[in-house]
C-alpha cells in the first residue's frame, strides 16, 4: 500500500520530527519505537541506539477491526510509543489505530527517508591544520565527510549528490567560496555528489586510480594523482593513494594534520576488500589494502588524525564528538593494524558483512555508466554502508 491509501485516524496524532527524535537518543532518553515495516526491511536496516527499544510488527496486522490480542501484547501501554514507516503513510495510521485503543502513541515524520535526510555537522577540534575542518555525519547510513575551510576558499571530501545544496548553503553561511568537490574513491554505498557539485561550479575531483574502472565523465573533472596537491586558503590538501579497499581508493592529507582515509581504514575496523573484484579478487585487494595501511597509512606520525568515509554502530566518538582518531591510538587499539600480512588477510576476509544494498547500481550510477534522478539515487542509497571487513568493532580487541 502506498501512504495515500491508509485512512486518516480518527484520533489526533502527534508528529515527531526525525531531528526531534535523534536528539532524544543523543541524550540518552528511553525512546519505544514500533517499527511496522516489513520484517525483512527491519532486519536489513532500522534506528538503534543503547536507550532505544524497538519493536517490529508489520502494518499488516493492524488492518483488521480485530487486531489480534497477540499483536497488541507486543506494545507496551504504559509508556509514549513512537511509530515509524518507510514514508509516514503506515505508521500516523497504526499510530491512530493505537490511540483509539487507549495507547500514548505518535509517529516519526516522513518515516525511515526522513530519517535518511539528517545529516550533522561537527567541528573536528583536534585538527591543527590551516583553517577550520568540519565532519558531516549522516546517521542513517553512517556516512562521513569533511569540510575545510581557511581564507574565503572551502573544500568537502565524499560529498553526498543528496546534500548537495547543504555544502552550497554551509559556504555560503560561512562567507566562503567551496572551491574542490573530492572524492576518496568510486563509492558502492551512496550517490556521490561531486560530479553534481561540478556541475554547479565547485571543481570536482577524482583520483586518477579510479578512471580505468570505466568512469565516463573523466574529462569533465579534475583526476588527482598521487602527490598532487590542491590549495584551499592557507591549507594544503595532498593526495595519497592507498589501494585496497579498491584500485582507485585515494586519501586525503588535510594540512598534515588529518588524512581522510575514505573506505581504507576507520576508527573501529578496516575496509572490506571485496566489492570491486568479488570474492575472487579479496585476497589480492586485501594484500593490496595491507601494503597501503602499513607503508602510507600507518607511517604517518602518530599523532596524525585518521577520518573515515563511514562508522558503523560499533564506532566509538572521538571526545569532540566527530569519529576521527589519531594514527597511533589505532595501532594501539587495534590488533589488525600490527599483524603481519597473513594474519591481517585471513582476518579481513573471515567475517564480511552482507555487501551494500544496489551496490551495483551505485557503483554505475557512479561511474556514470547509469542515470538516475535525485529521488531515485536517494533510494538506491538507503540503508547501511557495510563498508567495513567486520560487522563488529576491530578496535580493543
């Protein structure tokens, strides 16, 4: 059924907003979430967090006159429950089936894509660079990007294509002109927004690695090669390329003092190694990964801050709340990060996660090998990253 068909409740139903609930978990307030997705769509992907209870009963079962005692058995009436749907159309109609029935109950606006529309900005304080670094964070699917600014000039690294109009309006907030669109690779997990950006008159910019995958619009961006450096105010960015993850994957030195490591490697795992050559290709791209991690990674000095493209529910914050740390904490906390090839190999493709939903279509969306307008590239790219070699955290093992 599409949101349009469920009747409107007869009961009064409060709306949540998707910010107004994730600041409520942020909190750490005791939150009920009734999820009436399908089981199937609630065990790929649903919001969770240590003070969240979430319950899983399908739309369909409240349908009837008679909602089955079993079901509502399931709903606790003695506290504020908060429905949520993939849009909002199912769940303000179980919320009022709820309400009429003696339940505190209101539902999430606009449901799970509303929910994938946040997107968060916080200040990377530990960066010492040139000029002010930001983190975006989009919880969701637990995307990360990043913002340097110094001098009236600003750059963003991994934009995403369905926020291209937030980094136009940060700069512009800011009083600065975004200057380079980056990107650390060719992404399975979400649409890019740097060709967009480019398209609108920021510099867009993919590694030189990445092209021979079959990128068609090459000659339309700026390809960044190994060394290459790009200028923004006082700070430098400087290109590293750091296989593994895929041919292409590149990082970004941010004025010495950050290196946005894309899918390479995170604050709690390192990159899975099988998306661009399958299984087949795993072990050679994971020797590959382990080269780049011990020889321009992890050579860096330790004090050098680590940022990612993703983190994962396991990730830990930083104290200034973004998911950055430094080199030699890592390699402190992360046994992975001082095995010896081997061992680091048999480790990263023992336990992989299910990969990225419509990777594949992303993927050619990505390489322009596809086309898809905003509201179908929003779609493809619901859901979580999987990005990492392991489900759980590498990190204090």
């Amino acid at each position: 059924m599409n949101a349009e068909d469920f009747p409107t409740p007869d009961a009064d139903i409060d709306t949540v907003t998707p910010e107004t609930l994730k600041s409520r978990i942020d909190a750490g307030e005791d939150v009920t979430l009734l999820d009436v997705r399908m089981e199937s769509d609630y065990d790929e992907w649903r919001i969770e967090g240590e003070t969240v209870e979430s319950i899983n009963v399908p739309y369909f079962e409240f349908l009837e006159d008679e909602i089955d005692d079993e079901v509502l058995a399931q709903i606790p009436d003695d506290r504020e429950v908060t429905v949520l749907c993939a849009k909002g159309g199912s769940s303000e109609f179980v919320a009022g089936t709820l309400a009429e029935r003696g339940y505190d109950a209101n539902h999430l606006e606009d449901g799970m894509n509303g929910w994938a529309r946040i997107y968060e900005t916080v200040e990377v304080t530990d960066y010492d660079g040139a000029g002010t670094l930001l983190q975006y964070q989009r919880p969701s699917s637990g995307c990360l990007g990043y913002f340097v600014y110094d001098d009236g000039e600003a750059a963003v690294i991994d934009p995403l294509r369905a926020f291209t109009d937030r980094y136009l309006t940060d700069a512009d907030d800011l009083g600065v002109d975004l200057k380079y669109a980056i990107d650390t690779h060719i992404h399975a997990d979400h649409i890019s927004g740097a060709r967009t950006l480019d398209a609108l008159g920021v510099e867009g910019v993919i590694p030189e690695a990445a092209v021979d995958r079959g990128v068609t619009y090459a000659d339309e961006v700026t390809t960044a090669a190994d060394g290459d450096t790009f200028d923004v105010g006082d700070a430098t960015i400087e290109t590293v390329y750091t296989p593994g993850h895929t041919t292409g994957m590149t990082s970004y030195l941010v004025d010495d003092s950050l290196l946005a490591t894309g899918d390479g490697l995170f604050v709690e795992s390192v990159a899975r190694p099988d998306l661009e050559e399958g299984d087949d290709g795993a072990p050679d791209a994971a020797r590959m990964l382990y080269e780049s991690l011990q020889e321009r990674v992890l050579s860096l000095p330790d004090d050098t801050l680590v940022g990612g493209a993703h983190f994962s529910d396991a990730a830990e914050p930083a104290d200034d709340g973004t998911y950055t740390a430094p080199v030699g904490d890592l390699v402190e906390d992360m046994d992975a990060l001082t095995m010896d090839e081997d061992e680091f190999v048999e480790l990263i493709l023992s336990d992989m996660p299910p990969r990225p939903a419509n990777y594949e279509d992303i993927i050619a969306t990505n390489l322009g090998q596809q086309e898809a307008d905003d509201d179908e590239a929003f779609e493809l790219e619901l859901g979580p990253n999987n990005c990492a070699a392991s489900q759980e955290s590498l990190a204090g093992d």
